[in-house]
C-alpha cells in the first residue's frame, strides 16, 4: 500500500509540476511540496518504530502531530490561500499577494516549531508553538476572507461546500484549544 501511494505522489506531483507552467493554473507548489516532506518522514519515522519492535524512535502520538500539523495543514493553508479564491470565481487579494511567501515561511516554521516541541514534550514550549502556530491559521483565514469576500460573489453555490468547511474549522479550533488547555 505505501508503494502505491509512493507512486501516486509521483504521478501527482509530476502532473503539478508539469501543469505549473499554465497561466491558468496556479498551484501552491511551495506548501504542497513541503507537506509531502512531512509525511514523508513521518512514514519513515512510523516504520522505523515498527522495526524496533517498540517505539523507541519517536511515539506514535508524535507521528500523528508530524502528520496532522505538518501535511495536512500546510496542505490546507496552501489550498485556502491559493486554490479557493480561484474556485469561488475571484483572484488573490492584491494587498495579500505580496505577503503570500512570507506566510509560506511561516507557516512551515511554526508547524516544525509546533512539531518538535510536541516530541520533546515540555508543555510550555508546546503552548508557546501551538500559539505561533495558530496564527498561522489566523493569517490563512485572513487572507482567505480578503480574497473571496470583497465583491459578490459569481459562483455562490460553492458556498454550499465552503461554509460547512469553515464550520468543521471553528469546531476543530475549540476541540483543539479545549485539548491544549
């Protein structure tokens, strides 16, 4: 199964990189790439510990935050900054364009802050990331509303499928905040 899923990143990845050139088509590369290596290493770190026949490499409470904080929010950031201003039928704000590599960074050195300070499992340390982290999140969703919610929108039945997201968002905020406090 990770063999096909290996090669399925690769048949993707090449399928984005090759598309990339597109004036219509506009991926955020830089979070999906960076994403992938967060999973990436988290595989290997999981079979790894499988191999020891313990956890003696990194536990796997820790494997899930690699994989949760690192792949799939970056994977995410980059889809709401990115992809979901195009879906609606707008472009990236213009005041948000020139800060877009810059939330890039930081996101990708929050979530790895965030990461390493849940293995080494000192809470302040974590509380402190997990702070940094969120705003991150507070930057994307910024960022998101200035781009989709500046003029009407053309397409608004894709509103069905973005404000149950943005539900499922606020409820995972709190069930997160609930379980960092």
């Amino acid at each position: 199964g990770f063999l096909l899923y290996l090669f399925g990143v690769l048949i993707h990845t090449y399928w984005i990189v090759k598309q990339s050139g597109s004036k219509y088509f506009k991926f955020p590369l830089d979070y999906f790439f960076v994403s992938n290596l967060f999973l990436i290493i988290s595989v290997i770190l999981l079979f790894l510990s499988f191999q020891a026949g313990e956890y003696y490499v990194v536990s796997y409470s820790s494997i899930r935050h690699i994989l949760s904080v690192g792949w799939i929010s970056l994977t995410l950031q980059g889809a709401m900054v990115r992809i979901l201003p195009m879906f609606v039928g707008k472009s990236i704000d213009r005041g948000s364009r020139i800060y877009l590599k810059q939330h890039f960074v930081y996101s990708s050195v929050t979530s790895t802050l965030f990461i390493l300070a849940f293995i080494s499992k000192i809470k302040l340390i974590i509380f402190i990331t997990a702070v940094l982290w969120a705003i991150s999140w507070i930057w994307t969703f910024v960022i998101l509303k200035r781009s989709i919610l500046k003029d009407n929108l053309e397409y608004k039945q894709t509103l069905l499928l973005f404000i149950p997201g943005i539900i499922w968002s606020i409820v995972g905020v709190f069930l997160g905040g609930y379980v960092l406090f």
